[in-house]
C-alpha cells in the first residue's frame, strides 16, 4: 500500500507501522521506548508525529493506504522535547557520561546537564559480573523487559516501584541470584544507560564477524579500542540470531587477554616443555614427522583437524595430510558428536546436512526435540523455539531429563537413555496405524516401506514402554500431535547421536519426517541437527575425514581422488584412513607413531580419557596447536601458539549448512599465529607447497575442486552475506531448504530406514548401579578452555553431579556434599546437586572442568557404523566421598 510521508510517496507491506514508514525516508523520527526486535509500547511519547491531521504515537499507529503523515510539525517537535525534558527532570546528570539513545536525543533536541534533576538515591545492583543496574538512569521503559520476555524468553525481569519510582527489577534479591540467563539482551536495548556493561573505554573501530562458540552461528559486532575488545554486541541484522546472543558470544571473550595465552613455542627436552623459538618448533616438527614417515610409512601419522577452526583452515589441514604426508588419516571431532548425523542423514536424505533453514523455526507448528538441552547447548536457537511454543506451536520433548524446553513441553516423553530407536520405532508405527502417514508422499517420494512395515511390527505402544518407560498413552499422544500438525519440525541433538547406535537413532527419527512428508516440502520442518561447535559443520564439509574428500566426495571414487588430485598436483592416497578412536587404538599397537592434534583438546573431551592419554604416550611425536596449554598440550611433545576465532580471517558453517565470514577483530598476542599460517610454514619445513597463501584462495580452491560449493567464495559472501550450501554456481542463491523436488539420493527418493532397538553397549548392574549421562551446561562450553578463562566462572564455578533427590537420600547424601562417582575405568570426586530434572537411577555431569575428568568415566562403546563414542549411557557406582 501507499500512503504520503513529508510529501514523499513511500510504498509499504500491510502491517507496518508508521515509523516503519517514516524510515523509508529521511524523516528521523525519535523513539526511547521502541526497538525493532520486540513489539511496540508506546510508552514515551518520543515518537510522536502527525497522521491525517492527528498527533499520534508512529510505533503503535497502523499506516494505511492513503494516510498523509507529517514528521516536521513544530507543535509536534516542542511536544518531543517536553517529553525528552520532563524524562530528564528524573535522572541525574551521570545519565550524559556515556553515549547512548538518551545522549544522542539531548543533543539533538538541545537539552543539556541543567535540565536534569540529580540523583534519585535509589541505588545500583553491581552483583552480575559483566554488567551493572543503576536505577537512578532507569526510565522504565520496559524494553529490558520486553527482550527478557519477547526474544530470550526467560521472563526474568518487571518494572516495580511506584510512580516516577518505577524500575527494572530481577526478582525479589540481587540480579546474579535472578532466574537471568546472562544473554545481555536488556543490556544492549537499554536506551539510557541504566543497564550498562562494565566498561568505561570507547570502541574506535567495530569488526563484523561469526560467534567461535556453539555452532548456531551468530553474527556479533566487535568493538574494539586499542587492540582490545571493548564489547561485543549481537548484529541487529545476523540472519540467524537478528540481534540476539546468549552469555558466552555476547560477553565471553575475556579469554583473548588471559595471560595465559601461549605466545611461545614449547618443545619437550629432557621430559619438559621448554620455550623454542618458532624455527626450532618447525624444524622439530618436520624433522620427526619426515623420520616417522620414512620408517614407518606415511600412514604412521595420523592428524586430528579441529571443529573450531575456519573452513580454510580444516581444508588446508586435510591438504596437507593428504598431499604433503600422505595419508588419509585425518579426522575431526565430528566423530566424537555429530559423525550419526552425517551418516544418517546421507543415507536417509543424501546430503550430510540439517534440510531446513533456521527461519522455518517460525512456520513450524509443532516441534519435535530430541536429545537437546537446546536453551543451554544452543540458546540462541533455544529461545525462538520457545518464543515459536509461546505463540501457540505444540511440543514434544524426547529426552531423559526435564529440561526447560521438557517443562514447557505438550508432551515430555522421558525415555531412558538408549532407547530412541524403540520409541522413533513406536512413533513410526503410530503414524501408520491412525493414518496420518502421508501415503501419496511415500509412493511418490520415498522407498523402503514394506521393510519397515516389518520391523515396526515389533514395536506396538506396550512393548516401546517396556523398553523406554514412556507410558504407552504417551507415545500414542505424541504420535497423535505430530501427524496431525500442519508443519512439524525436528530438532535432535548429542542425545540421539552419542550413543551405541546413535546412528540408527538419526535413520529412525528421520523416518518419521519421511511418513510424515514433512521433508523436502512447504509444509515440512524438516530433520535438523543442532551442532555442537561453532564450525564442526565446516570441518566435516571441508573434507577434514578419513574417507571423505571436500564436499562430500568419497576416497574410494576413483574419478573425484582424480579430480581432486588434478586441481591439487598431487596423487591422493586411495585407502580410506582411521577414524579418532582407530587412531588411539593405532598408537597403542604401534601402527601410529605421530599424532598432530590442531585445536582439540582429546585428553580431555575424549571418552575413556585413560585410554586416550596412553593413547598420547605411545606415539613418538604429538604436536598440539593451541591457544592455551590444554590437558592435551600439557602432553604434547610441540606445542604451537595459535590465534583464537576473535584474531582470523575466513569463514565458518553454522547448523543450517550457512557460510559466513569471520573477520579479525583482534591482531594475535606475539608470538601466536593463526592455524592458518601455521599449517602453511608446517608444509614449506616439510618440504610441501600448498598451492595457496591466503584464506581467501583455500576457499577458491576449495569452491572448484567441491561441486556442492562452487558458488562459494570470500568475496561473495562480503557482499551478499551468508550463503547456504549446495551453492553450485556464482549466481545460485544456495538451497536453503533442501529437496523441493528430489532427494540426493541415487534413486531421488528418500529411504525408510528398517533398523530394530539394540541395548546400550554399557547396562547398570549391582556394582555400577546409575545411568550417567553427560552434556554441558550454560555458562561453559565443550572443555571450559575459553569461558573458565572469563568472569563465566562468576555465574558457575565447578562442576557439579545432578541427581534426584530420592538417591542422595538413599546413598545419605546432602546437597552440596562431595561424591565419589566410579565406573569400569576410573572415578572422580564432585559435589552433589539436588534436582527433580532426573529420575532416580540416573545422574547428568559436564565436562568443562578439568578437576573433575568427566571422561575419565566414559566408554570406549563407539556406534558401529561411525564410531561416535556412547556419551550418553555409562554405568557407575555413587558414594559418599571419603
């Protein structure tokens, strides 16, 4: 529609508002209580203008067809002021120390330090490590309450206090000890300055780039001063996050100024780890390396690249070990979380990929989440499923432990750990039987029913809850509401892929999109995995696998090794290499004697960590490429400074197959150098040339020798922005939901997997009585190595063992009180933690502090077809500590 704004002719879509229509023009139209990311309040009054003849606030106002609207009425703007001056007759001068929209309004309008009217006395709350409320600046706008409420939807905060009084409040007690979740976001919409950051410096330049943390793949700003960051604040505009960011992108970056950070080359001499210089490091490194490969072969080293590294560096990582060594033996650790979810979906969909784009979040009318703690491990994505659930979509939970999302859920189906397949197989069943499979989508679209058909014969309600424990009511519920929602979304997580047959579990989860025909249509969610680190997507789609080239093109192809070889100069090694735990198990047989370990801390994140540091001990060389001095590092034989995601250039693939750039914010300490360079000055100490001298010409190179990212490239994406793959060509937007029309499948069909319910690999008995499962917590992230370097320790401090409180009374155990947790290969003291989010039997404990080596208690148990390590399901024994 259109209608007349200060004589200008602008054209809007239904459902703006008038200050969305003034901003088509020059028209700068003040606001104090609006941001554009929750609805409209109108409560201050800074927006009024003129609308067919009628002062009116422009953020509540509908514009309509015609509608003649004045924003340059002197009458109006002295009302403005008023408002501005009658809002800083309230607040003390302070509120003019540092910019913000208030400052910027007072300039405008002329209103200096003599109209406001000192301080209000009511105090500051500074208990929250990273930013401060000072109630005195506080207009009570709402907009803090509203992000809390409409964007993170935690609903931490309210206005309380009377009159001019009126306030932000966390509750009833101190903000650190409020139900707030850190994320920031009533930080950066406060107006005035009355939620603040604890910074006082001014940014002088502002970087854009991708989050280093989970891989949902933020967009933040970097405001950097000197060489340091000043704060980092979500891009309004991040495809995304649209302006949002959880604790640790939004304020964990302290970790870059740590003195801890290494800056110097370490080798061990005499069984310590001495300073080099970075010559001595390299030739160390190819001296060893080229004794090892000629006497024992190329296949003796063995190089692990790492999950939180950039594409160009995975890529450059897989070259070198390919074309310089001589080996496919490199992996990444995608296998230790998310190798089921390739696997699976390959087989189910044929592209190792999530097949929709996070924007259907908000066309979903139903959500299925499986194995996903998503509001913690991924909270961005998290909260606009919560926000979707909020505004009417339905929910069903699958999981062992009562998550936020489970409390908010329809339906939270408990199952034990282990046993997703009889319960995806019990679902399947459900959708046939009432009829709500999509019979014309299968005939026409899919194959392998009638085996399935077979299979799920087995699997009636009765016996799903003899497996599972989920009442068989229940599973026929959640069978009930997701075959008959219009579109339903699947989002799983490590829950369903670390196990023994982790993937199994993807194959049978997505079969239920399959009945459903819910995937590769506009009316389907879709099957998407949320990933665990920031480019583990990337490392996997870079090739950085034993059995598997860039894009996804197999080692045993003769006709892709050849091409591939062809762009490279090199001839590639034809046997497929060892996947991480081969590698371990390679070391202690002698098989492998060099380990080259880039960004990936094993000794600590692996499971049966035991296993792994002998692992660690056997080989004649490890080199560990770090930021700081790891578990791993601590273990290495060379340890190489490198830089951190906040100091490299290139880009990174977030869950929904999206490449976006990451740019330097940050220059590295000296002596650090980004994995970049690193690998470069690596193959030239080797002898080798890898064909390319910057970031920029990896993803070239890469984009010709992968078809599925030929359209991909540095420059593009800085001028376009982000870009999904499959991108085959300069001018392909990228599928961003995949499979409009075929799968990718050789028979273009999507394929029912007939797969039956196995065991875990590890079951409780008398000795080792309690199921642990193990995960991550909000505060942290993966092995701690970068939050605990920052004031994230203030919000959690050590670990903890959740377990019900119906255990701790039977084992004579208080909250708080140390435990000794044991299973078959070792044991760790923790403390205790009360919670009904468990039942009795079971226990939950993470893994980001090294004192408590979580992993020390895990299996070896890997999922047969990609060796994913069974994470979720380990037997121990539960006691008083001594």
């Amino acid at each position: 529609m259109e209608l007349r704004v200060d004589d200008c002719d602008v054209e809007v879509p239904d459902g703006c508002s008038v200050l969305d229509a003034t901003r088509l023009t020059a028209a700068a139209v003040p606001t104090l209580c609006h941001d554009d990311r929750v609805g409209s309040a109108g409560v201050c009054r800074a927006c009024l203008v003129v609308a067919d003849g009628a002062v009116v606030a422009a953020c509540t106002t509908p514009a309509t067809a015609g509608m003649e609207v004045r924003t340059d009425d002197p009458d109006v703007a002295a009302q403005v002021r008023l408002v501005l001056e009658l809002t800083a007759e309230r607040l003390p001068a302070t509120a003019l120390d540092r910019p913000s929209e208030l400052t910027a309004l007072c300039e405008r309008f002329g209103i200096g330090p003599t109209a406001f009217g000192g301080a209000r006395g009511l105090g500051r709350d500074e208990s929250h490590p990273y930013f401060a409320l000072d109630r005195d600046l506080c207009i009570a706008c709402g907009r803090c309450v509203q992000m809390c409420d409409e964007v993170q939807g935690t609903f931490a905060l309210t206005l309380a206090g009377r009159g001019a009084d009126t306030v932000v409040a966390p509750g009833g007690g101190a903000w650190l000890d409020s139900a707030c979740v850190s994320c920031g976001g009533c930080v950066d919409s406060c107006p005035t300055g009355a939620l603040a950051e604890r910074t006082t410096a001014t940014a002088t330049t502002t970087t854009r780039t991708t989050c280093g943390y989970c891989g949902v793949g933020c967009s933040l700003d970097v405001h950097v001063a000197d060489d340091d960051v000043v704060s980092i604040t979500p891009a309004r505009d991040g495809p995304v996050n649209r302006g949002h960011a959880c604790v640790k992108g939004r304020f964990a970056h302290g970790f870059v100024r740590s003195a801890e950070r290494l800056t110097t080359p370490l080798v061990r001499r005499d069984g310590e780890l001495r300073p080099a210089s970075w010559p001595e490091a390299l030739e160390h490194v190819a001296r060893e390396l080229g004794r090892i490969r000629s006497a024992y072969g190329p296949d003796a080293i063995a190089a692990i690249s790492s999950a939180r590294a950039t594409n160009e560096e995975n890529y450059l990582m897989q070259k070198l070990v390919r074309t310089v060594i001589g080996t496919n033996n490199v992996d990444n650790c995608s296998r230790i979380c998310h190798a089921p979810s390739a696997a699976g979906l390959t087989a189910a969909f044929g592209l190792s990929g999530g097949t929709n784009p996070a924007d259907d979040i908000e066309r979903a009318d139903l959500f299925l989440l499986a194995g996903t703690n998503a509001t913690e491990a991924h909270p961005v994505v998290g909260a606009r499923i919560k926000q979707q659930v909020l505004r009417g979509a339905r929910l069903v939970v699958v999981d062992p432990r009562r998550t936020e999302l489970a409390a908010l859920a329809d339906l939270h189906l408990q199952v034990r750990p282990g046993s997703n397949v009889a319960v995806f197989n019990g679902l399947a069943r459900l959708l046939l039987e009432d009829g709500t499979a999509d019979q014309d989508f299968m005939a026409a679209r899919s194959e392998g029913l009638e085996e399935l058909r077979v299979v799920l014969a087995g699997y009636p309600p009765e016996r799903v809850e003899e497996i599972s424990g989920v009442p068989a009511g229940l599973l026929r519920e959640a069978a009930r509401l997701y075959g008959t929602s219009d579109l339903p979304a699947i989002y799983y997580g490590l829950g369903v892929t670390e196990h023994a047959h982790g993937t199994d579990g993807v194959r049978t989860l997505s079969n239920l999109a399959i009945l459903r025909g819910a995937v590769g249509t506009p009316s389907g969610g879709g099957v998407n995995p949320l990933r665990g680190q920031n480019n583990v997507q990337g490392a996997s789609d870079m090739g950085a696998l034993p059995d598997l080239l860039p894009g996804y093109q197999r080692v045993l192809d003769d006709d892709a090794r050849r091409r591939v070889g062809d762009v490279w100069g090199a001839t590639l090694p034809e046997r497929p290499g060892l996947r991480i735990p081969d590698m371990f198990t390679g070391a202690l047989d002698g098989r492998v004697r060099a380990l080259y370990v880039m960004g990936e801390d094993i000794a600590q994140t692996d499971p049966n960590s035991s296993h792994v540091r002998a692992a660690i001990e056997a080989c004649e060389l490890v080199v560990s490429q770090e930021i700081f001095l790891s578990e791993t590092a601590r273990l290495a034989d060379v340890v190489l400074p490198a830089a951190s995601y906040l100091e490299k250039d290139g880009t990174f693939v977030n869950f929904d197959r999206r490449f976006q750039r990451v740019r330097p914010a940050l220059t590295p300490p000296d002596g650090a150098r980004t994995d970049f360079e690193i690998l470069l000055e690596v193959a030239e100490a080797l002898g080798g040339d890898l064909g390319v001298s910057t970031p920029a010409q990896a993803m070239a190179e890469c984009a010709e020798v992968a078809p599925l990212y030929a359209g991909i490239s540095h420059e593009r994406l800085d001028r376009e922005g982000a870009l999904p793959w499959p991108c085959r060509s300069a001018d392909d937007p990228g599928e961003a939901r995949l499979y409009a029309t075929a799968f990718a499948t050789p028979s273009g069909r999507a394929r029912l997997a007939a797969v039956d319910w196995l065991p875990p690999g590890e079951q409780p008995d008398s000795e080792y009585p309690y199921v642990l499962i193990t995960g991550r917590r909000l505060a942290h992230y993966n092995s701690g190595t970068m939050t605990r370097r920052t004031p994230n320790r203030d919000l959690v401090g050590h670990e903890l063992l959740d377990l019900h409180p119906d255990d701790l009374a039977r084992l004579g155990l208080r909250d708080g009180d140390e435990t000794e947790v044991t299973s078959r290969r070792g044991s760790v003291v923790v403390r205790v933690h009360a919670t009904d989010a468990l039942v009795p039997g079971e226990a939950f404990i993470a893994f980001h502090f090294p004192d408590v080596a979580a992993n020390l208690l895990t299996s070896e148990v890997v999922d047969a077809a990609t060796s994913c390590p069974e994470y979720k399901v380990t037997a121990v024994n539960i006691r008083p500590a001594i």
